[in-house]
C-alpha cells in the first residue's frame, strides 16, 4: 500500500491510480512551491517585527521559533 504523505503519493485519492513518476515529481513541486509562499509570507511578517523586539523578547522568540516544536 502507497503512503499517501510521502511527498511522492501526498494528496492521492484512496484507491486512486499511482501516477507516473514526472506527474509525481510535478505534483511534489507544486507542493513545495506552495510550502515556500508561506515560508516567504512568514517571513515578511517576523523580520519587522523581530526587529521592533527588544534583546530579550528577541531571545524568547528564538527559543519559541526554533525549538522541537517550533515552526523552524
């Protein structure tokens, strides 16, 4: 059975036909060009209003972003 969130299967209809490899790669593309406009839009967000922080919420805000649970 095909793991439906391998980024290869990702979003395929139960019982649904596998596509061929370049319509996979395609549709993993596509996936990741949409995952980068958010990290873009995320991105355009934090940098300002990082940089309005002081040295100290700037370093709880670090340890928020990047840690296990983090969007990082």
């Amino acid at each position: 059975m095909m793991n439906h969130f391998d980024g290869w299967g990702w979003g395929m209809q139960a019982g649904a036909k596998p596509a061929t490899a370049p319509e996979r790669l395609a549709r993993y593309e596509k996936t990741l060009v949409a995952r980068l406009e958010i990290v873009r839009v995320l991105k355009g967000a934090v940098e300002p209003l990082y940089t309005s922080l002081s040295d100290e919420q700037k370093k709880t805000a670090d340890e928020l972003l990047m840690g296990p649970m983090g969007i990082m």
